[in-house]
C-alpha cells in the first residue's frame, strides 16, 4: 500500500520507516517546515525543559554554552537524543508527555523559585508553566522556532491523486489536516482526496478533513502512531 505522510522532517523519515517495516510504501510530502525564530535566552535559568526534539537545533548557537551545562529535562527518549546531539550532558528524560514531564521536573529537587527555559515552537501541546506552579517553580517560554505552512500543494502529491497511485493519507494534527484539504481544494483535487481512506489520530483531526467528504475515515484507538499505523 502506498500512503501519504505530510508530516514535517525529522518526523516524516521515522514513519517512513515504520511504513516499510510494516510493508508499505511511503509518499513523503512535508506540508510544514521548520524556521528559526530570533529569541533572546539570556537569564539566569536553573534548568532547560524541552517538550520537542527540534528543539535542540533550532537553540541559537551562542546561547548553547550557557544552557548546555544546566540540567535538560526532556519529555521522552527522541528529545533527550536531540539535547545530547546538542551539547547538553545533564539530561533526564520523562519518556511521556507533558504531564510527566512536570512529575519528573517537581521530583527533581530544584529550589523554590527555580526559574525553567522552556524553549520551543509557536504551538504547543500542554501548559509545563500551569503544570508547575503548584511546586513553586517558574517556567519561562521561548519561541525559537515556527512551522511555516507550504503555500501549494507539493507537485508529487497532485501527480499522485491524479494518477490514483495512493490508497492512504496519515494526519497528524488538525492544523496539518487542515492544510491538507485546503490545499487540495485549491488545486482542483479534493475528489481524489476523498477517496483515499483517512487515518487520523484523533477525532479533531478527523473534523479537519471534512470539507473533502472522505469516504473512509479511520480514527486510531489511542493518540499514539502505533495504534494509527495499526489501523492501516
């Protein structure tokens, strides 16, 4: 089976991945790109906390040195990865979401008032600050990066709908959904999008995809890729 990722890189080489390993063949077609966003990091911080393996490099380099020795709480194993490739060596990791991650960051034992950089993206998936008040610590955000929509639909996806070549679409998040049926509107192809069968990982992204009128919408069991995969 030929299936659609639009998921941004690195993310969409991991699924790829998985596709083949499952046997299936993968069309990647990223419809969001990472960009840098300027960010002052300077402070005193006690801590990093970091809820997304872009994060990393997306850090300006000359804030690496003095955040790289401060202790790097990761929300799972891909973030810790990416803050070791980065430099920083005091890396403790959630292997979770955001709500564990806030466990971990209170059992940790940093001093009242402790003030955390939370860098990341634009949008995020949790409140960290909101999770932590009730220990006494401040959580300080920083956006450094953003995720900068395509403006058209990528040319192998078009040829792929036109000729029938594809038989699904994984969608990931309502905003990539979104874009998703936008952009094949715009381009003439929301038929043949409606064909494919759609897997989404919740109900909200299923909701994005409306407008296309699918014919099959699978949405998976759990939030988790494994479970969407598990539906193809």
């Amino acid at each position: 089976m030929r299936v659609l990722v639009t998921r941004p890189e690195p993310e969409a080489s991991r699924t790829a991945e998985s596709l083949a390993a499952l046997g299936h063949a993968a069309l990647l077609a990223p419809l969001f790109e990472a960009e840098p966003v300027a960010a002052d990091l300077g402070g005193a911080y006690d801590a990093i906390a970091v809820t997304s393996a872009r994060t990393p490099a997306m850090l300006p380099p000359g804030a690496l040195a003095a955040l790289a020795p401060l202790p790097a709480f990761a929300v799972g194993d891909r973030t810790a990865e990416a803050l070791a490739a980065a430099g920083f060596r005091d890396i403790r990791s959630a292997a979770g979401d955001v709500a564990a991650l806030a466990v971990l960051i209170a059992a940790a034992g940093l001093p009242a008032g402790a003030r955390i950089l939370h860098p990341g993206g634009e949008e995020r998936a949790g409140d960290l600050a909101a999770a932590l008040a009730p220990a006494g610590l401040s959580v300080v955000p920083a956006t450094v990066y953003r995720m900068r929509a395509k403006a058209t639909l990528p040319p192998a996806v078009g040829d792929a709908l036109r000729s029938g070549s594809l038989a699904a679409a994984l969608h990931y998040s309502p905003r990539a959904a979104g874009l998703f049926t936008t952009l094949c509107t715009a381009a003439g192809l929301a038929p043949e999008a409606g064909v494919l069968r759609h897997l989404c990982l919740s109900a909200a992204v299923a909701a994005a995809l409306e407008p296309l009128r699918p014919s099959c919408v699978i949405t998976a069991q759990r939030p988790r890729e494994a479970d969407l995969l598990a539906a193809l």
